[in-house]
C-alpha cells in the first residue's frame, strides 16, 4: 500500500511537472530589450514639463521669461525659439509614439512668439545697429513688420519653427492663408503664411548683394542664417517644392569661403555687407571707427574664438551640410576644450556669448555623437548652474546678479557669482563662475535632448505617413507619471514605453490607443508576459506610479 501511495505521487509530479513546463513553454517570452532604445533623462523631463507650465500660461502673458530686454543674444524670443528646438527634439527622439500632451504645447510656443512683446523690437533696430555701420549711424527706414525684409534672427527661427511642428504631426495650420498674424495694433498687423515667408525669405537669399540674409541691418550672422535652410528643407521635403534646392548651393559656398577660417576652421561671427568684411577671430573689426578700439583689446590679449558660436552654427548647419561640420568639429573643439585638475570641462572664455557657451557647445557635441564629452559637458554645468526641481519641473534659475565679462575686462569673469535667492525656491542658489539666462536653461535642455545626428535626422528624416497610423501611447498623466521613453519600433512591430518612479505618484492608468482590432498583441510589464490582447483600438494600462515600469506590446506575426 505503501509503495502504491510513493508511486501515485511520483506520477502526479510527473504529470504536475510536465503540465507546468509546458504551461512555460507556450508562455510568451520577451525578446525586446527596452534599454537598447533611447531614452530621457530625469533632468529632460523635468526641462519638458518646466516648459508645460511654462506655455501653459496666457499667450499675452511672459512670467518666468526673466530676460532684461529684447537686445542681444539673451532676449525672450529666443527662449521660445530653443523651447521649441527642445520639445520638438524631445518629441521626435524620445516621445514619438506619445504626442497627446506635447503637441498642443509646442503649438503655443509657435503661437506665443507671434506676441507682439516677442517682436517689437524690430521697429527700433529695424533702422540699424549703429557698430554695423560705417558711419556708425542709423541710415535705414524703421519698419514694425519683424518678417518682411531681413530680421532674419526672427523670420528664420518662425519658419524654422513651423515646419518643425508641420512634420511632427501633420497638422498643416501654418500654411492655411492668413495664419500667421502679426498685430502691431488695433489699426495695423502684418499678415502672412507659411509659403510666403518661404519665398521672402529665399528672394533675400538669391537677390542680396551676398547669398545671405541680414539678422541686423547690414550684418549676415553665421548662427541665424541656419533656421530658415532647414526650415525650408522640411517645407521642401513636405510640399514637393524646390526652396532649399534653389537657395543652399550658393550660401554653402559663399559661408565656406568666408566664414570659416581654413586654418582654425574657426567660424566668423557675422559678415558686413557695406563694408565687405567679416568680423571673425582673426579679423575682429567692425569697418569703422571702433576698430581702434578692437585693436587695443586685442593688444591686451582678448580674443574672439567663440566656442558658444562655433556650437550654435554647427549644431544647425549639421542638419543640411553635416560633412562641413563633421571635418572641422575635431578642430573645434581640440581649439576651445580642456579638462581641469577636478576632472570638469573648461571652455575658452568667450566674449560674446558669456553665458551659453557652455549649452551651445555641448548640443554641438550631442549632434556629432561624442557621447563621453556630452556627459562631461553636463556634469559641468551642473556644477555650476543652479538647477531647480519645483512641483515636478526642473530648469536652470536665472541668476541675474552673477558677473557679466567686460571685453575691457578679461579678469571681471573670473570673479564668483553672488548667492541669490529664486523667487521659486527656498534653497539659495551655488556661486556660478558665470552668468545663467533662461535661453541658455533652453539650450541644456537641448544638449540633453540630441542624440548623435539628432538635428540632422529631425530636417532629413520626418516621419513618414505610416508614422501616423501605428500603435501609441496616451491617457498620461503627466502630474504623477514621468516618462522615459515612447517609441514605436517597426522593425519590431513594438510599442516600447518606461517611466521613472515619482515619489508623489498614484495608482492610474494610462492606455495603448492606435492598435488594430484585427490583429493580436502580447503585453509585457517589467519583461513579464502580462496579457495577450486582441478585438481592441485601446487598452488600458494600471499602473502605480510610484514604481518604474518597461512596457512593451508587440504584434504577433
């Protein structure tokens, strides 16, 4: 009876093992690896929702652009230009299968720079900035229209900006007749669209007296000059029509006869059209009476090598002539690059773009992949910029007290910022070793966002028709849940989506939309099969956002 009782239970775990295995053999095995795709950083999202609140506010209203004026390169237009550079790259790289939250958001960015506190700067500087001049005088017409004839500091990142968002979501407003409006004031406003701005713009290019187009009156800077080429580069790729073609072969030559040193491959700032000259490391010489002044600082052993310029145009320029860029980037940055005894970046201190250089140069480094001097970069600048993390946002606090580098004054940057307290936060900010804009907190965000060949893949790669019509992500709230990444794979036929943990997290939901009901998916949760689902459009997600998750739902073929 005994031997009987050992039998019938040797053969029920027999036939309970054999059950078992071969209940794990048909279970679905998960042969995706969710960190193998891209993904943002805490700091990245943090950067994007800083940027939710910070269009989410009246159109007409500007809290938290903390620029003084609209003059030079810290002015608040441009940190509408880089939040859309950065969304749009965060979009396109990390977000492409999740768009729910992040379109209407980049398109208030495009409708907010058409304030007129974005744009009326232009009917003062419009007559000229006097240093540009040869007489150092104002000699041309004021107009208020900041669109119709050079400026191309604002039309180019316009044009530049509406495509963008054109091609990420083929949600095509912009070139609706009269959807660009201007409003000067109840009696005047200034009315364009997107084609029309493309052909203002390339008859500048092709009519100037040089195949560029003028930021300020009679100066063709390098950095600008690089928006509205990839702006039409999309317009082109998207309309069928032949902008970019007509306009880049000339520009490319003349940019790589006069603007880009064949012995440094240092990049010239800007070109004076009246005075034939351009004013570079080399040449720093406005044409004028100021040059006594130049050359006396240059005798006191200031320089021009702008490292913050070279980062700027070659981030852009990488987008439509990558093999100019590709060849000099080793110079540049061998040119302008160290490391210190702390194991931290140094940058060469740069005159004009005191506080940006840093951010500049290192989206330069993002586009070309070199992913160690990225990470050093940002180690830096976090060492010395403030970051604030507020109610789930993060951005780098303006400190409009730290030092501002003399050119008179080589010594005056190397004094330490004062400690001052954001009006955000309770904790003061760190002494910075120079000078943090808000544009520049942009621009991080930036170099954070690009992967290599980031900007280059966004102009020549827009997502096709198919893009459109494949699974996505959606129902996510971004108060409590904070995305890694949401990408679709189609070689994989997978839908790949991670969160971080956040402390303040919930238990919700967030949903696969975009699915096709005739066909079959197998849900994975943390690399564990979940769920086969099947017969649906949507399907809902539980989550508790406290905890990190790898979501993958894939096709069965």
């Amino acid at each position: 009876m005994k031997i009987k009782k050992i039998t019938l239970f040797a053969l029920c775990f027999i036939i309970g093992t054999i059950w078992v295995n071969k209940a794990n053999a048909q279970k679905p095995a998960l042969t995706i690896n969710p960190d193998s795709y891209v993904s943002a950083s805490n700091e990245e999202w943090g950067q994007l929702m800083w940027n939710f609140k910070l269009f989410n506010q009246p159109l007409d209203e500007f809290t938290n652009f903390d620029e003084p004026n609209e003059s030079g390169l810290a002015a608040n237009r441009f940190i509408d230009n880089y939040a859309a550079y950065f969304i749009s790259a965060e979009q396109y790289h990390k977000f492409p299968a999740w768009t729910e939250a992040i379109q209407p958001v980049l398109d208030r960015v495009n409708m907010k720079l058409l304030q007129k506190f974005l744009w009326q700067y232009w009917n003062e500087e419009s007559a000229g900035i006097t240093k540009f001049q040869p007489n150092m005088d104002r000699t041309f017409p004021s107009t208020a229209d900041p669109v119709g004839f050079a400026n191309i500091m604002y039309s180019g990142h316009l044009l530049f900006q509406m495509n963008l968002y054109q091609s990420l979501y083929r949600d095509m407003k912009w070139d609706k007749p009269g959807s660009v409006v201007l409003k000067w004031d109840d009696y005047t406003q200034f009315v364009y669209d997107n084609r029309k701005i493309q052909e203002l713009i390339a008859i500048q290019f092709l009519s100037n007296p040089v195949p560029g187009v003028e930021c300020e009156r009679n100066a063709v800077f390098s950095a600008c000059n690089q928006f509205p080429l990839n702006g039409m580069k999309l317009y082109d790729e998207m309309h069928g029509t032949r902008y970019f073609a007509a306009v880049a072969p000339l520009y490319k030559k003349w940019f790589e006869d006069v603007f880009v040193d064949p012995q440094t491959y240092n990049i010239a700032w800007f070109y004076l059209i009246k005075q034939k000259i351009v004013f570079s490391e080399k040449t720093p010489y406005y044409g004028n009476k100021s040059d006594s002044m130049e050359k006396t600082l240059v005798k006191k052993g200031v320089d021009f090598v702008s490292a913050g310029n070279d980062g700027a145009v070659g981030t852009f320029m990488h987008a439509w002539n990558p093999e100019l860029i590709e060849k000099i980037y080793p110079a540049l940055k061998k040119k302008v690059l160290s490391v210190d005894a702390n194991g931290l970046a140094k940058l060469h201190q740069d005159v004009f773009i005191q506080d940006a250089s840093f951010s500049y140069f290192t989206c330069l480094v993002a586009e070309m992949g070199d992913e160690p001097t990225k990470q050093l970069l940002i180690r830096t600048m976090d060492s010395i910029y403030q970051g604030v993390w507020l109610d789930g946002t993060f951005h780098y606090a303006y400190n409009e007290n730290a030092p501002v580098l003399s050119v008179g004054s080589p010594d005056a940057a190397k004094k330490p910022g004062t400690v001052i307290k954001p009006a955000c936060c309770e904790a003061p900010m760190k002494k910075m070793q120079s000078p943090q804009s808000d544009v520049s907190n942009q621009v991080i965000g930036l170099a954070r966002a690009l992967p290599k060949n980031g900007m280059w893949m966004m102009v020549n790669k827009p997502f096709d028709d198919l893009h459109f019509t494949e699974p996505a992500l959606g129902g996510v709230d971004v108060q409590h849940v904070m995305l890694k990444r949401a990408i679709y794979d189609r070689t994989q036929k997978a839908l790949i989506v991670s969160t971080f943990s956040n402390k303040t997290g919930v238990e919700t939901t967030i949903k696969v939309i975009k699915l096709d009901p005739a066909k079959t998916y197998n849900l994975f949760i943390n690399k564990e099969f979940h769920k086969e689902v099947k017969g649906m459009t949507e399907y809902d997600i539980k989550i508790d956002s406290k905890k990190s998750y790898d979501i993958v739902v894939v096709e069965i073929i």
